[in-house]
C-alpha cells in the first residue's frame, strides 16, 4: 500500500498527531538498527555522533527528482546527494572508472553498484549534517544490496515521483543542460531501465511500508505543496 502525506495520522489533532508521529518515528529509527542487516562498519557512518537519516528519492528520469530536492534542501535542511551528480563529478575529475561511467550513462544503464555506493558512502561520512535526501538511487536491486550491505543500513522512507512517459520525456528533452544522455535514443533507453529495474525496487519498499507515492504532474510548486507535508511529519530535531 502506497503512504500518501494526506493519510498520516488523519484522526488525531495536529499536536497530538505530531507528537505521537516524533515518538512513532524515533521508534522506527532506532527499530531500524536492531534488524539483521544494522550493523554498520565500525568507524565511518558508525562512528558519527548521530547514525543518518536517509530518504530514497526516486521516479524516472524527468520525473523533478533533482528540481523537488532543492526545495527540500531549502526547506527542510537535508543535504541532497545525487548518484548521477557524483558520477558525472567522477568523469569531470578524470578519475580511473571515469570512461567507463561515461559509456555507460550514454547508453542509459546502470553503473556498477560498488562505485556508486562508495561514492555516496564517502559523502554522507565528511558531512556534519545527519539527514539525506539520496536522489536517483537505487536504480536496481544490486543497487539496493549493495547500499545495504557497505552502509548497513536501510533507507527510513522512499519518496516517489509518479509521472507518466510523455511528461518525463517533454521535460528530459528541454532541460538543456547539455547532457549526453537527454538526447531521444537515450531517454528511450533509461525509461525501460526505469521500468524494468527501479519498479522493482520501489515494489520492495513499498511492501515495507517506507514509500511516499507523490504524483509529479503540475508546476514545480505544486509538486512541492504534496511533498511539505511528508516532511514536516518526518522526526526532526
Ligand atoms: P530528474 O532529476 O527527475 O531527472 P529534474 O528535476 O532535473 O528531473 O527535472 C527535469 C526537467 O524538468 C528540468 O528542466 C526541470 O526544470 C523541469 N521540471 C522539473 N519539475 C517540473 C514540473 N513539475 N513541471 C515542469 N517542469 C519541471
Ligand atoms: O539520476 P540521473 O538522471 O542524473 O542519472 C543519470 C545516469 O547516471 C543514469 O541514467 C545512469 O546511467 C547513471 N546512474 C547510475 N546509477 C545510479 C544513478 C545514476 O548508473 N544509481
Ligand atoms: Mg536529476
């Protein structure tokens, strides 16, 4: 069942909806460490003063993924971290795998977990914030496994920008950032990658209770006004 922001805690009064909401979600995250997989390396992510707070961001490409964490970002305080940005950070710097993530973001697949985590690992342990917004990551199961054996942990909850084909594609082709991959030939690729690997994901999730399902068609503004709420209920000190 998909958790919309409209349907928490709907009966209770807003103070007590949100008071019981922190001690729910304080629940969940420390719950959350208890399970099989919790069990972090020592040093790194498990050795800073306060374990993350992570949200998933996930929708096709197109879908306003980066566009809505920048207001999260500017509302909410949360550092945004997107997989694509740091790959593309990875090519810019010439780094060793760097060839190979550009073949491979030109041919609208997935690179191999291992980079991505690490790269992604790497950012959430020089951060002196706590709470990330991991934006168009995981792409695929192996994506997810991996994250959730070289972090160990899960995400708290997956945010999911629905948007239909025509849109994501409207809007990839007029985004003009020069990118290799907003071209048709590629978009066709990645939009069957979406719906053959990250559905999957977001299936998983969903059966765990952690997706936020927001419907991405409307202005950029719009779009946020279902976001905020989902937020403001999140536990934060
Ligand atoms: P993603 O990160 O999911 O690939 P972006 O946030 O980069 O998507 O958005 C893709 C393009 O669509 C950008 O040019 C952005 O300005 C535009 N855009 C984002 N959200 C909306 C919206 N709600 N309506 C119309 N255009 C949008
Ligand atoms: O999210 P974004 O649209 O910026 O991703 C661009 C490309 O980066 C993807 O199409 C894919 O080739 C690559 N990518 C990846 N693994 C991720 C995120 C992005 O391989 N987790
Ligand atoms: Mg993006």
């Amino acid at each position: 069942m998909w958790r919309r922001a409209a349907s928490l805690s709907p009966l209770l009064s807003p103070s007590k909806s949100s008071l019981l909401h922190q001690g729910l979600c304080r629940l969940t995250f420390w719950g959350a460490f208890t399970t099989d997989i919790m069990h972090p390396a020592k040093g790194g992510i498990a050795s800073k003063e306060k374990l993350p707070f992570i949200t998933f961001v996930l929708g096709g490409p197109g879908s306003g993924k980066g566009t809505q964490c920048a207001k999260i970002v500017e509302t909410f305080g949360y550092i945004h971290l997107s997989a694509g940005d740091l790959l593309r950070k990875e090519i810019a710097s010439n780094s060793e795998n760097g060839a190979m993530i550009l073949d491979t973001i030109k041919e609208g697949k997935i690179v191999p977990s291992g980079i991505t985590v690490k790269l992604i690992q790497k950012e959430i342990e020089s951060s002196d914030n706590y709470k990330f917004l991991i934006d168009g990551f995981p792409r695929c199961e192996e994506n997810r496994i991996a994250f959730e054996q070289i972090i160990g942990m899960e995400p708290n909850n997956v945010l999911f920008f629905d948007c239909p084909e025509d849109e994501m594609v409207k809007r990839v082709l007029s985004r003009n950032e020069g990118r290799v991959d907003d071209n048709i030939d590629t978009i066709k690729k990645r939009l069957k990658v979406f719906s053959a690997l990250n559905l999957p994901v977001i299936k998983h999730y969903t059966e765990k209770g952690k997706v936020y399902k927001v419907n991405a068609v409307g202005s950029a503004d719009e779009v946020f006004e279902q976001v905020r709420p989902i937020f403001t209920e999140f536990w934060m000190d």
